[in-house]
C-alpha cells in the first residue's frame, strides 16, 4: 500500500497550461498488432482499456510532484509521478513507465467522500451530481498521508466557502496504475470481493463432516461476538451451518434471521412452516421424499439464504439431505467449452414456474449459469420445472449432461444427511447448496415442523462484507486470496475429478483430459 515518506514537488510555472489543447491529445484508439506466423499484422482494435482510458500528452511545464512510497519489505516501491492540468490530474507508473492515467475533475469531484459531502452517519451523499459546475477544474494537488489532496477550480458554489479538499486514496491509485487488483478495495456486497478473503471450501459428504459447525444460539445472537461472524463466515465458505439451543419459540426464526439481515419475503409469507398437510400448495409441504433443489428458481432472483428452525422432529424419517452443487457445477465447467454434448448444460435454458392460488412466477435458467467471467453459478430444481412454451425447443441433448450433474450432487458420497433434533437450526446458501428430504412418516406417531425465512443476496452480502480484518482470512487456510482460477485448479488436482472425466467421456469418448 502506497504511504507518503518522501514526496519532491517541481511546481513550475503554471500560467497558461490550465487547458491541453486538440493537438496535444492523442487518439484513444489503441493498435493492437496480432501477428502471424510470417511476422505479419493482420488485425487491429481497440481495447476496452483503452476506451475507458484515452492517452494524453501531459503538456510542458504543468506543476509535478514525484511521490516515493515507502519501502515494502526490502525493497523500495516504484516511485510514481503526479502532474496537473485544471482539465485533469495525471499519474505516471515511474519515470521509466510510460503508463499513466488522465482522472477528470468532475469525476474526481463527485467520488468525493469527506464528512462535508458524506454525512458521517447515514453515508449518504449531501450534494447531487448536478450541483457540480460544467467548468469545474483542478486547482492544486498535494501528497498527504491518506492520499492525494486535491483542491477545485470553481467547485459547487455551497462548498467554495468552506476550503473543501477531495482525497484521492492511494490505495485507489495503485489499482488505477494495476499496481493492485480492485479487489483489495474494501469489499463491495458483491460475492467475489467477500469470497476472496474467506475462500471456499467445496465438499463432499466425508468433508462435510469435518468442516460443519453448530455455533451455539446465545453466543451468536451477543452483539460484536465472534460466533456471529464465524456463522457468516461459514455460509460464505461451506454454504452451511447450524445452530444449537435454539429457543422453541415461533419467534425464533425471525430473531435468526433478522440478526443477520432484512427478511427476503416472499409469497409464502415473512416466514413460513414446512410440515405435511392436505392440498399442499408446495411439494415440500407433504410427508414424501422430496428430492436435492433449490428454492425458488422461478423468482428474479432467487433469495440466497434460507434458514430452518427444527421446532420437531420427533417421526420416524424425514432426515434432511444436502449436497454442493457449486462442486459439481464447478467441475463439469471446463467440460462446457470442450464438448458439444456437455455444452447444454450452460446453453440450454430451462423454464421454472409457479402457477397455483392466484400466484404466477416464470424464470429460464440454465444449469450452470455464466457470464463474461466465466462460472457464475448453478440452478437445479426439478420439482419446480414449467412447462416449454415451444415444444419445438430439443430437450433431448440436455437430458444426458443433465443426468451427469443430477448423478454428482446425489451421489452417495456427495449427500449430507442429517436428521435435525428439536433446537437445531440450518443455515445454507440456496444459491449453491442444493437441499432435500427423506419421506417421514408423521401416521405412525410423532411430526415434523421446520419454520422458514430467506434472506436475499444484496442483503447478505452487504453484512459479510463487514467480516471483521483478520477473521476471514484466518479460516481460509492459504495465504493467497481465493480466486475462481485457484478453484478451478484445486479441484482439477483434486480427487473428485477422476470420476467427472470419467462421467463425460462416457457422454463424449472425444473429450480429452
């Protein structure tokens, strides 16, 4: 991290540089040579970076200062160079380094996040984007400990009596310079940034059993405690979790569920009881074997988090059955790309609905969800399969990968079951953990009776971001950050992947390993 130690500053004359002009700026396309064999170039483009960071021409004489980071360990950082026009505040990778970024006063001016434009409280911005005047320019830059300070030319009106300064973190810099990796910043409630520093375990029912916690409900419900967040910790890591002691109390899954976050509700209500009865409006709400699912895959978008309160179980059966989809789906990823039998599995999208009591819901989804970063998650909930508007659509090429990735997750050694006593309580990611239920005979004495809620993911994910320094990262056992490259690789290496490649050369002899 960037830290002020020794700054040279070269302010040179400053009359008439306040403005780069036409000529001084250079094309933001970028020529990317792509050459063949023969030493050719046969194509050009232009960059995504390149759109997002045209290159100017830092004009002669603008005021400079050259900033030495502090040393990292034994060897000194790379200093970096900072100019400053009223159009724009340059920064330069080194002297050495052509690389350099042109950041824009109204830009920089609306980032602002000092006490004056952020109320401390509330975080919330005191001043519209706007406000900010079309001519705003910079006016002065300095090196400070927290970052770069940077004053304004013609700021908003109601802020120029006040001596206002924006600080440029240096943290913000160094990504900007690719110096670091965006995500370092301060997590953002989006699942990557939190999952980089908790890491992820994938499991199988034997490693399940090594990992799963039951945290104790009194130490998780203290305010500031660590079994709070070592719940939090565990659903980000496991996608699952229980609690014990749990009060016998209807009220309990509420007080469960909003320790953590808001209530995702949903039209089965705020919360809702999982137990047999007649005209069941939900599969789940019936005595019989109930299969491994995800719930809701007909809402946009599904909740995240679903929480189980056993208030009895006191039947014969009815144990609850659990599996990593992300595991299975995560394995048979690579396989997407190399096999057009597998292919389906990430192209074929398959209609979930809900169509009874006056409620209608409808969503496509395929099994294993992507994006332009590749993987991006799983969705498997035959119970809860609609009808094809277009029966012209082929369903039969899905079938047979479809079958691959519903015999990983029910494999014997994938399932966790676990039959939950009167004071447990479940935690689990809906979105990855794949969840389910022997039948239960409720005839021959006793009942079963599970109070429900769902949190949804923006909500969860917002309060993992808060995990506390430290206690993330000591449960995920490498030092490196988790990314989806190590996960990739951990589980190509690892011992469930003989078996994978086994079940798709049996769909496709071509596949290679």
């Amino acid at each position: 991290m960037l830290a002020p130690s020794r700054v040279v500053a070269r302010c040179t004359r400053a009359v008439g540089i306040t403005n780069i002009s036409h000529r001084a700026l250079v094309r933001s396309v970028h020529q990317s040579k792509i050459t063949s064999s023969l030493g050719r170039v046969t194509a050009s483009q232009t960059t995504s970076a390149s759109r997002y960071w045209p290159k100017y021409e830092i004009p002669q004489g603008a005021p400079q200062l050259i900033y030495h980071p502090k040393s990292s360990g034994s060897s000194p950082g790379d200093p970096l160079i900072v100019s400053w026009t009223s159009d724009h505040v340059f920064i330069q990778d080194s002297p050495e380094n052509s690389f350099q970024r042109a950041l824009k006063p109204a830009t920089l001016r609306d980032s602002c996040t000092c006490a004056a434009c952020k109320d401390p409280s509330s975080g919330q911005k005191s001043f519209a984007s706007i406000e900010i005047p079309a001519d705003i320019g910079i006016h002065h830059v300095r090196a400070t400990e927290e970052g770069l300070s940077i004053t304004f030319r013609n700021d908003i009106a109601r802020f120029t009596s006040s001596n206002h300064k924006t600080t440029l973190p240096w943290k913000n810099i160094e990504i900007a310079l690719k110096r670091r990796s965006a995500d370092d910043l301060p997590p953002l409630p989006r699942k990557h940034s939190i999952l980089r520093r908790t890491g992820v375990q994938y499991w199988d029912s034997k490693t399940l059993r090594k990992h799963v916690r039951k945290i104790d409900y009194a130490e998780f419900m203290k305010p500031d405690s660590e079994s709070f967040w070592d719940v939090i910790i565990d659903m980000c890591r496991l996608g699952i979790v229980y609690l014990k002691n749990v009060p016998r109390d209807e009220n309990s899954i509420v007080n469960i569920t909003t320790r953590i976050a808001n209530i995702r509700e949903t039209f089965y209500g705020r919360t809702f009881d999982v137990r047999a009865k007649p005209n069941a409006e939900n599969v789940a709400y019936t005595s019989g074997y109930l299969g491994l699912h995800q719930d809701l895959c007909y809402l946009s978008p599904p909740p995240m988090i679903q929480i189980l309160h056993c208030m009895d179980n006191s039947c014969s059966g009815g144990e609850s059955l659990f599996s990593d989809g992300e595991r299975a789906g995560r394995l048979l990823w690579p396989f997407v790309s190399k096999s057009l039998k597998v292919a389906p599995l990430a192209d074929h999208h398959v209609p979930y609905q809900y169509d009874k009591h006056g409620y209608f819901y409808h969503a496509k989804r395929s099994v294993i969800d992507h994006d332009e970063n590749g993987f991006a998650g799983v969705y498997w909930s035959p119970p809860f399969q609609g009808r094809y508007e277009n029966a012209s659509v082929e369903l039969k090429d899905w079938i047979e990968p479809a079958r691959i990735f519903e015999g990983l997750i029910n494999h014997d050694a994938a399932v966790h079951s676990y039959k939950m006593e009167e004071g447990e309580c479940v935690l689990f990611d809906n979105l990855r953990t794949m969840h389910g239920r022997n039948a239960f005979d409720a005839a021959a004495g006793g009942s079963r009776w599970l109070r429900g809620a769902y949190i949804a993911a923006e909500d969860f994910l917002s309060r993992a971001s808060y995990i506390p320094d430290g206690r993330a990262e000591m449960y995920r056992g490498t030092e490196e950050p988790w990314t989806p490259e190590a996960a990739h690789k951990e589980l190509r290496d690892g011992e469930w992947y003989a078996d994978v490649l086994d079940r798709v050369r049996r769909l496709d002899p071509s596949v290679e390993e």
